[in-house]
C-alpha cells in the first residue's frame, strides 16, 4: 500500500502530469468502449492489423515544459564536458514553449497547432 501512495504521490505531483495521467486513462476508457460497442454491429468487419504507438522513457515533463536544467549536466544526464555546450545550444531555452519546441519540435509545430 505504500509503493502504490508514493506511486500516486509521483504520478500527480504536478498539474501537467495530472493532466497527462488522465489524458491516458480518458483515451483508454474511449477504446474499451469503442471497442464493446463496434463487436456488436457487424460480424463482417475484421481488424487485421492494429498499431500502438507507445513512447518508453518520455517524461510528461519533457512533453510540456522542454528540456530539464537540472538532467543538462554530467552527474544527473550524463552528459560529457565535451558535447554539454552543443547540448545546451541545440535543446535550451529561457522560454519554456521554446524549450519544448526544441526538443520535440514535430509534435509543437504539427501535432499540437
């Protein structure tokens, strides 16, 4: 019971992550249904194919806010001395919609305008 409070804890800590955990519930509830309520309309229509896109490792906080200062240094990112400034000038930025568009720039000027 304390792994699952602390689990909790973690996952809405913040508004974005709040919003991204119920984004994810919302649209798995509107498969399910999706899915219940299509399997009683016809028997002739088949899936043959699905695709899941899933992204392993993606921080919430990335998706909404950009880069994160305190992972842009050897002993939290583990980034070498040697490429940090190319790093830094490729992915950073005062603002925060700059810094989300620079690094994930197709959702920012596709998906999401």
């Amino acid at each position: 019971m304390k792994k699952l409070r602390s689990t909790m804890k973690v996952l809405f800590s913040t508004p974005w992550r709040q919003v991204f955990v119920w984004s994810m519930v919302a649209s798995w509830i509107l498969v399910e249904t999706t899915a219940v309520s299509h399997a009683d309309e016809s028997s002739e229509r088949r899936t043959e194919n699905m695709i899941i896109v899933t992204f392993d490792g993606l921080r919430c906080h990335e998706v909404f806010e950009g880069a994160d200062s305190r992972l842009l240094n050897r002993n939290y990112g583990g980034i070498e001395k040697t490429i940090l400034a190319e790093i830094k000038a490729r992915y950073w930025a005062d603002d925060t919609a700059t810094r989300r568009e620079k690094l994930l720039p197709f959702l920012w000027s596709s998906v999401a305008k």
